[in-house]
C-alpha cells in the first residue's frame, strides 16, 4: 500500500545496503566521465569529415576542441574506471573471482580495448600536423571503435549478469503465469552418475537429455542460489543441499570435497560446452544494452557539447568574432542530440524494453508497477489506461498478453518497486529531452537568439545526465536480489569482512565531492577567459 | 617458471613493466610540472613557465597510457588468477581503498592542473599543482602496503575468519623502504628523464634557447643524481627487510650470490639492476662534473652520458619491479614456510601455478599476439610522435 518506504524497501530489504550504494555512486561516477569518452570522438570525427568535404576552417575548430575534450575525459575515464575496478574487487569479491573464472574472456579482451583507446586517442590528438586530414580522420575513427570495442565488451559482462545465456525466465504473456527462472547446466556425466534422479526430481531438477561425456538440467534458480552460497562459504558437499540429492555411496565418496570444487567442475564444463570466447555475447539483450548505451552517451555528450556553446554565445557579445563559430556548433551538436534522443526513445529504448520483458520478467513486473503496495506514476498522472493498453503491444507484441504481475512473484525474487518511479521518472525526462532536442534543433537551424532557449540548451545536459542514470539505475536496482541472475545472489556476492558503514559513507560522500569539484572545474574552464 | 605457463609469465609481467615505467615518469613529472611553473613564475622565466605547460601536455598522455595498462594488468590478474584476485578482495579494504581514494584526488587535481592553467589566480593553480604532486606520492602508499603484505603477510589473522589487522600490516618490515624507494624512485626516473629529453631537444634549437635546455638538463640530472644516490640506503634497508621477513624471497633476489640455496635464482636481475643504477650514476657525476655546453659548443660526450640516464633510469625501475615480481615465484605471497598454518583455500589462492584452466588456452595466447603487436606498434608512433611531434611550442 502507499505508505510503504520504498528506500528502505531497496537498502534494507536486500543484503549489503551499504555497499550497494557505494558501488552506485562509485559506477555513475564511472558512467558520468565514460558517457564523453564514447560520444565525443564521434561528434569530433563527424565535425572534421565535415571540414575534409567542405574546407570550412569551423569545422576544423570545432573537432579540435572536441578532441581536447575527450583526451581529458579519457584520461579521467581510465582512473575512474580503475577505482571502479578496485571497488569491485573489494566489496564483492566472490563476484569478481567467479567472473575472473568462467566469463574473464571479454574483460581480458576489454586489455586490448584500453590499448587501442589510450593509442588511437592520443595519437588524434598529438600527431594531428604529422599525418594527411584523411589519415588523421581513420585514427580517430579507430580512437572512437577503441572506446565502443571497450564498451561492447564491458557491456557483454553486464548482459549475462542481467540475463545469463543459460538462465531460462519462466513467463509465459499468453497466460501471465509466473514460475522462478531455470538454470541450465551440463553436468559431467562422472558427477551425474553420482546424483539420484529420484532425489533430483523431488527438489524441481528436470534432466532435459544426455550426451557424450554430460548430462543436460534444468535447476530451479532457487537452488542455484543455495549451492552458490553453501559453496563460497567454504562448505563441504556433505554440510550442503547437494548432499540431499547424491546417492548414499556418492554423499559418503565426496562428502569431505569442498561444494565449491564439484560446483566449479559444472559450471566450468557448461561454459566450455557453450563457449568459453562467446558465452557472455549470447546474454539475453546484449545488442539492445550496447545499443542503447551507446545511445545514451552520445546524447549526453551531444546536450552537453549543445550546452556548452549556449553557455559560450550567452556569454559573448554580439561583436564576438567568434560567435558565428559558436552557432554553427550550436546548430551541429542541437541536430546531433535531436537525432540521438528521438533514436534512444523509439528504436533503441524499445529494443531494451522487449528484451526486459522477455528475460527479466521480474524486473519488468517491478518497472510497470504491477502491484497493488504502490500508487502507479502512469496511474497517478491519469494515464493509466493508455499505458496498460499500449503496454502489451509494445512489449509481447501482442495487444492480448499479459504484463507481469509484481505481487504474483514469489517475495524472494522481486526487485525493489522504486524502480518503477526511476523507470517512470526516466520515461518522462526522456520525452522532455525529445522536445528540448526539437526546440533546440528548430531554433538553431532557424538562427534564434533567444536567451531563454539558450539557457534552456545549457541545463540540458544536467536532464540528459538524470535521464542516464535513471535508466542505468533502473536496470542495476532492477537486478536485485540477484547479482548474476538466476545464479548469484547479493548476499554470496559480499565480501566476508563488510567495511563499517561510516567508511562506505565516507568513501561515497568522498566520490561524490570529487564528482562535484571537477564540475565545478569544467564549469571555470567554460566559463571564465583567459 | 615450471607450472607457469610462459605466456602467463611473460603478459603478466609485460604489461606491469610497461605500467610501472610510466607510473615512476607520472610520479616525477607531476611533482616537476608544478615545481618548474612555479619557479618560473617566481623569477619571471617565461620560458620556464611554457616548458612547464609543455610537459604538461604530454603528462597528460602518459598518465592515461599508465592507467590503461594498470587496469590491464590487474584484468589479466583476474583473467589467470580470479581465486588471488578473489581473497585480496576479501582482505585488502583499507590499503586499496586509500589507493582508490587518492587516485579520485590524483585525476581531479591532474584535471584541474590542465583545464584551469591561466584561468584562475596564479596562487590557486601552484596550490592544485601541490595536490597533483602530493597525490603521486599518495596513489603507491595503498599499493606498496599490498605488495609488502606479498612479502609477507603480516596481519594476516584467520579467526574468526580471514581479516587484516592494517596497523600490523603497515608494520611489516619491508613496507617502509619499498614505499620511500617507490617515491623516490619516481622523482629519480622523472628528473633523468628530464634530462635525456632536455638533451635531446638542445640539439634542435640555436643560440639562447639551447643555452637554457642545456641549463634545464644538468638540474635535472643534478636532482636525480641525488636521489638515485637515496635509493642505495633505501634498496639496502628493503633487502635487510626482506632479510628480515622472508628469507625465501631474499635469497632468489641477491642470496644465491652470498652461497644461499635459492628456489627462483634471479640474483642475474639484480646485477642487472645493479649495473643499470651504476649507468645512471656514473651519468650523473659525468654531467656534474662536464656541462653539456661548453663556450656554445655541445660536448658531445656529456650529450651521450645525458642520452643514457633517462633510459637507464627507466630500465632500472622496470628491471627492479620484475625482480620483485618474479623473485616470489611460484607464489604470490612469498612465504612457503606459512603453508601447512594456512587453509587450503587460501594456499590454492596464493600459488601462482594454480591459472584458470579455462584461460589457459592456446587459441587465447594467439588471440593475444594477434591483437598485442599491432597496438603496441601503435603505442611506439605516439611515443615517437610525442617525442619528436610537434616541437616544444606545439
């Protein structure tokens, strides 16, 4: 019912809500920096392919400052990036040693990825006198595949987190009957033929087929969950569940044998079986999140680069030599968001939306608000009804199917139900962006000189950072209670000596003045002549 | 290294030694960009005050360059060794966690340092600059306190479960003089560095200017030679540590010259070190004792000597730090003796023979060489271009 705190729904109702949030804080943080990396090199190699065809000197201008622009955010990007790193591997440990193990491949190629940025960025930027205008334009082509190869491969491990190839979400929109999701493993036919069918069969396991050397399951998440747990706590197999479904010579064989060890030669065979090079890029949604990561950040850098000469004609006179400069940028970066915004809220946030729904039925369930604990956003703003009927077109694709119900989900596999107002919220900053985008695309084109469409144009980079981080938040919060779906819950994830919660504030207070400090230095760079 | 498979020895490894190069340059040129704009400011040289936004420039690159492969080499850590990974984790909140919090501070004040150069008030930028070049030696205060617990892990107490007393851990022995090396270190390798470049660039130019990056070059070789002169005392207080704490590690870096038994000898890389620091030295007193200008003519024997000491510094951190590295194998915590006190999770977490199987494959190893060699050689044509780029008023 209202009434229910939905913050503390989100830090208490799951474990670690200490650390949670300073992994959020300390990843936007990450994401705010990340989004120049990978939207400026685009907008500064359109500006210089526009220079190449038409020899206006402007263009040529504008790629430089971009490029001054993106060397900085890449520099701060990879500092970010590795305290972001190191806060991983400090607060959720056995997350970070179970990716290292089973899906290290496209972190081990993000290497690569970090070379080529760090090279190709540089040399656009440093050798730009010492090479052709042509081959200076392939290098930053090259910096900016750099910064999206880098991406594609983050973003691949982030997908199977949210929707491992190999976990089944149990939904079915023709009837709107929810079951827990399924884990499909390959289990090795010598460890199979230490388990009891019977006994399998009793606690939900379904043996799907066998073949040469492996035997196909399909196990309940649930207990998934429970061996993951039993076995990063040091258990043996016989102090755990597995212990129940061995037959009696096997439990006595192996009962001495760390859980961990029969559970990593399971996990370790499934990948192989799949593929160790490609599994984490058959994540259920892994295109429609690069996709529209990708998205946001070109629109964030396109509102910003926007803001940024708004802010710059606001301040110049008239006489300015320069301000005829500073509108044609104005008028490249306003078309740049118009386009970017107007794709992320139809083909791209419809893409992301349908996958939701499809492999994260829960978290769908979560964002719609299907629960009679809430008052529906949608709902409250009388639009309850246009959604509910759009809804299952857009995402089922079927004006008959049956979004999920949040509170016909069993309690220990719902997400907190504030994302749905993050969701919604989101939604509603993402349509004023579309119309700030217009308005801003019209009257640059059309030469406005009106300051309170220019100061409209210099906050929207601030809307466009919410509108991000709504979405990143929906999707992270919306994962709870898991840490790998299906697989790892946030509990097992934890590391085993949690710090104080003064630290963790502290730490987060601290990100976040640091965040704070460099807006306020990017904002004298803007703002204050020399 | 039997049990470690070679390109595990050799990437780790590679992509470290690249990291920890531009790391020592990044510790010495942060604390020379400030110093050099300040003291130009203070006597009015403005030529010193535009090499200092020059260097600047390319502090810039390097630093990102460093990052790209710490981050590298931590992601290729947890790609071979996720379960060391994994209990590092599990224990090492609070030194990586002032890592993390200093290097927040470090990219603000780099990017503040860059950004805000003429825009605020001359007294404000040195007091950004002084962040910059304190951060530096903030940033290895975390890490050398990691690498000193690799040593030996003092601190380490299993019960009720595995945690780090950090105030036990500070104490370890070799933690003190392998920190104070890692600093001084830097500002050796950033003055030396100085030094050859500034040598370098004095060939280009004529007249008054190649008077002054003559002069700029025998300070910055006279601030090196001072402290690689430190880091003797500092290197002999880090072996009576390692004496001290681990004997096994002590006699694979230098014991088997003093007819120890040793179980990884690599005492050929600390007289290769060695050798490196009597370069550096000898370059050093060559440049005190010779100027490089002598009635407006090079002295063509101080130029090479002034060449030789930037390198050589660099080779000597390089070299130093793969010690260290390698002379712990075939474990990551040098200290065999503790294995049968240890459980034997945390036994299998600290040996280095212990690589993911599922990473330790052949198609990986190709996949690596295939895409290394090309962005290495992209890597050389920013160096080069840097180097030789676009001319100190670029």
């Amino acid at each position: 019912m209202p009434g229910l705190d939905l913050i503390s729904q989100w830090l208490a109702g799951y474990p670690a809500g200490g650390e949670r949030l300073l992994s959020m804080v300390g990843i936007e943080v990450h994401w705010f920096i990340l989004q120049y990396v990978l939207g400026l090199p685009l907008l500064a190699v359109v500006a210089e392919a526009l220079w190449l065809r038409s020899g206006d000197e402007d263009w040529k201008r504008l790629s430089r400052t971009l490029a001054k622009g993106f060397v900085a955010v890449f520099a701060v990007g990879a500092a970010t990036g590795t305290a972001s790193e190191f806060g991983l591997v400090l607060l959720w440990p056995n997350l970070t040693e179970a990716a290292g193990r089973y899906i290290y491949f496209p972190l081990y190629m993000e290497i690569f990825a970090f070379i080529m940025e760090g090279a190709f960025i540089y040399l656009y930027y440093y050798a730009e006198r010492r090479m052709s205008p042509k081959v200076h334009l392939v290098v930053g082509l090259l910096a900016m595949a750099g910064a999206w190869y880098s991406a594609s491969m983050i973003l691949s491990v982030n997908s199977f987190m949210q929707s491992p190839a190999n976990v089944v979400a149990n939904y079915d929109p023709s009837t709107g009957s929810w079951a827990p999701p399924d884990v499909l493993l390959y289990v090795p036919t010598q460890i199979a033929q230490a388990l009891d069918p019977n006994k399998l069969s009793a606690v939900g396991i379904r043996i799907l087929g066998s073949g040469a050397g492996d035997v196909t399951v399909a196990i309940p998440s649930g207990l998934v969950r429970t061996l993951m747990a039993e076995a990063f706590s040091g258990k043996t197999v016989a102090e755990s569940t597995l212990a129940a479904v061995a037959t009696p010579e096997a439990a006595q064989a192996i009962g001495s044998v760390p859980l961990k060890a029969v559970l990593d030669q399971i996990v370790a065979h499934t990948i192989e079986r799949a593929g160790i090079f490609q599994i984490t890029f058959m994540s259920g949604g892994y295109l429609a999140t690069l996709m529209h990561a990708l998205g946001a950040a070109v629109t964030v850098s396109s509102f910003t680069v926007a803001g940024a000469y708004a802010l710059r004609i606001l301040r110049s006179s008239a006489e300015d030599p320069d301000s005829e400069y500073f509108r044609k940028a104005l008028k490249f970066a306003s078309t740049f968001a118009l386009v970017a915004i107007a794709l992320q809220g139809t083909a791209l946030g419809h893409a992301m939306g349908s996958a939701v729904a499809k492999h994260n039925p829960e978290k769908f369930a979560a964002m719609e608000g299907t629960s009679s604990q809430i008052v529906s956003l949608p709902d409250s703003l009388g639009l309850g009804g246009l959604i509910r009927g759009v809804m299952p077109a857009l995402s089922y694709g079927s004006p008959d199917a049956k979004i999920p119900n949040y509170d016909d989900i069993d309690p220990d596999y719902r997400p907190p139900l504030l994302v749905h107002y993050m969701y919604y919220v989101k939604i509603g900053l993402g349509v004023l962006l579309g119309l700030i985008g217009l308005l801003l695309a019209i009257s640059a084109w059309r030469g406005s000189k009106a300051n309170w469409i220019l100061w409209l144009t210099a906050i929207s980079p601030a809307i466009a950072h919410v509108t991000s981080f709504l979405g990143w938040g929906t999707r992270e919060l919306g994962r709870k209670p898991w840490a790998i779906y299906g697989i790892m819950d946030v509990q097992t994830e934890l590391t085993i000596n949690p710090p104080p919660a003064w630290q963790l504030a502290a730490v987060a207070l601290y990100l976040a003045l640091m965040l704070a400090l460099l807006l306020a230095a990017v904002y004298v760079f803007l703002w204050r002549r020399r | 290294m039997p049990g470690i498979p070679l390109p595990v020895e050799f990437l780790i490894p590679f992509v470290f030694g690249v990291h920890i190069a531009l790391v020592n340059l990044d510790i010495g040129l942060s604390t020379a960009i400030p110093l050099m704009k300040w003291t130009g400011e203070k006597k009015g040289d403005g030529f010193l005050v535009e090499r200092s936004k020059t260097l600047m420039r390319y502090y810039a690159g390097t630093y990102a360059i460093a990052g790209v492969f710490g981050t590298a080499f931590t992601v290729a850590l947890l790609s071979f060794y996720p379960q060391f990974i994994g209990l590092a984790g599990h224990l090492t909140w609070v030194p990586f966690g002032l890592a993390i919090m200093a290097i927040a501070l470090r990219f603000l004040s780099i990017v503040g340092y860059w950004y805000l150069w003429d825009k605020i008030s001359s007294g404000l930028h040195a007091a950004i600059g002084a962040a910059m070049a304190l951060t530096g030696f903030l940033v290895p205060l975390g890490f050398r306190a990691v690498f000193a617990f690799l040593n030996s892990p003092e601190g380490l107490h299993l019960e009720p479960k595995p945690y780090l007393d950090v105030a036990e851990a500070l104490a370890n022995p070799s933690f003190a003089p392998l920190y104070l090396k890692s600093v001084v270190g830097g500002l050796a390798v950033g003055a030396l560095v100085l030094a050859s470049a500034y040598a370098w660039r004095l060939t280009e130019v004529e007249g008054e200017a190649r008077r002054r990056y003559a002069e700029l070059a025998s300070t910055a070789a006279k601030y090196g030679a001072i402290a690689v002169v430190i880091m003797v005392p500092l290197g002999v207080w880090y072996l009576a540590g390692l004496w001290w704490t681990t004997p096994f590690k002590f006699a694979n870096v230098i014991g088997s010259l003093m007819g120890m038994a040793a179980q990884s000898d690599y005492s050929w890389l600390f007289i290769l070190k060695m050798a490196l620091v009597a370069v550096q030295l000898a370059a050093a007193a060559y440049l005190l004792r010779r100027p490089l200008l002598a009635g407006g003519a090079v002295d063509p024997s101080a130029l090479r000597w002034a060449k030789v000491a930037g390198p050589a510094a660099l080779a000597t951190v390089v070299s130093g730090e793969l010690l260290n590295m390698f002379s712990q194998l075939p474990y990551f915590v040098a200290r065999p003796d503790l294995a049968a006190a240890l459980p034997e999770p945390i036994v299998q977490a600290i040996s280095a023979e212990n690589v993911n199987s599922l990473a330790n494959l052949p198609e990986l190893y190709w996949i690596t060489a295939a895409m290394l060699v090309p962005l290495l050689a992209a890597v050389a044509a920013l160096f080069y271009f840097m180097v030789k780029g676009e001319g100190e008023g670029g």
